[in-house]
C-alpha cells in the first residue's frame, strides 16, 4: 500500500449476472452486475476505507446528514429522522414536503478520471486510489462457466466496498 500500488489479481472480478427483482429473465438489462473480489482485495479495500474515513471525517467533508455507506449511520437513520420530521409538522399543523432521488445505474455513471481528480484537490491516498479505479478487468460467470477476460469501460464495480464511499 506504500507504494500506491492496487495489485491486478486483486482487481479482477468475476461478474455474477444477478437478477433484479420483478424484472423479466429473458432481458438482459434485467440483471445486475455484481462483481466480488479475491479475499485479498476485500481486506485491502477494508484498509484503505478505514484510512479514506479518518482523512474524510478530520477534514468534515461529509454533510452531517449523509447517512448511507457512513459507519455507525445508515439509510434507516435517515428515514426515522423523516418520519420525525413529518410528526413533528403534522402536531404544528405545517405541510412537509420530501424528495427523493434514486439515480438509475449510479455504478455505471461513475466518471473515474473526474473522481480522480477530485481526489487530487485533497491529496490522500490518490496513487493507491487511482491504481485501485484504473485497468480492472473481469470475466462473466455463469455457474460454474467463465468467460475469457475483458477490460472493464469508465465504471466502478459493484459489490466492492470503496465505490459506494465515493
């Protein structure tokens, strides 16, 4: 890790088609890409998320109020304190209004050169980072038949855990 240097065995996944619930099986847009490390990425990706948090949370560059893929925090905390919102301006009498986002193949969208970049302004662990975004590569499995390996395009894998921190 010293050396800012994501090995390539350790980036390489091989993809499970997961079917997304309620869609159609015959489609391939019906299913989701999940793509699981070795062992030896997972615990890298551990390391590095514990160092990526302290450096994020010293520099307060989370809003308070971003509860997912936060320790000790998550979606659900957000959703009780909306439920408190929405108690408390029901006893005053006052309407409460609410948006929700969900971005449809957020994974798939990632611009990595741009997310490097952001990572450069604050200058913590981009080498390793970097490495870690860049020449992924996988295979498909399907039971127990993989296919021939192929460079991943501009994304982030899904079903890793740094990503999602991003």
């Amino acid at each position: 890790m010293k050396l800012g240097y994501f090995p390539l065995q350790w980036k390489t996944a091989a993809v499970i088609p997961t079917l997304k619930p309620g869609k159609d099986p015959t489609r391939a847009d019906s299913f989701r890409p999940i793509a699981p490390l070795s062992i030896l990425g997972k615990v890298a990706e551990e390391i590095i998320l514990k160092r990526l948090y302290s450096h994020v949370n010293e520099l307060n560059l989370i809003i308070p109020e971003q509860h997912g893929f936060r320790p000790d925090l998550s979606t659900s905390h957000q959703l009780l304190r909306g439920v408190e919102a929405i108690k408390s301006g029901f006893r005053k009498k006052k309407s409460t209004g609410a948006v929700f986002l969900d971005i449809q193949k957020a994974f798939d969208r990632v611009w990595r050169e741009g997310l490097i970049y952001k990572l450069i302004k604050y200058d913590f662990l981009i080498k390793l980072i970097s490495s870690y975004l860049t020449d992924r590569n996988f295979s498909v499995r399907i039971n127990s038949t993989y296919s021939s390996h192929r460079p991943t395009e501009a994304r982030v894998a899904q079903g890793t855990l740094i990503p999602p921190s991003f």
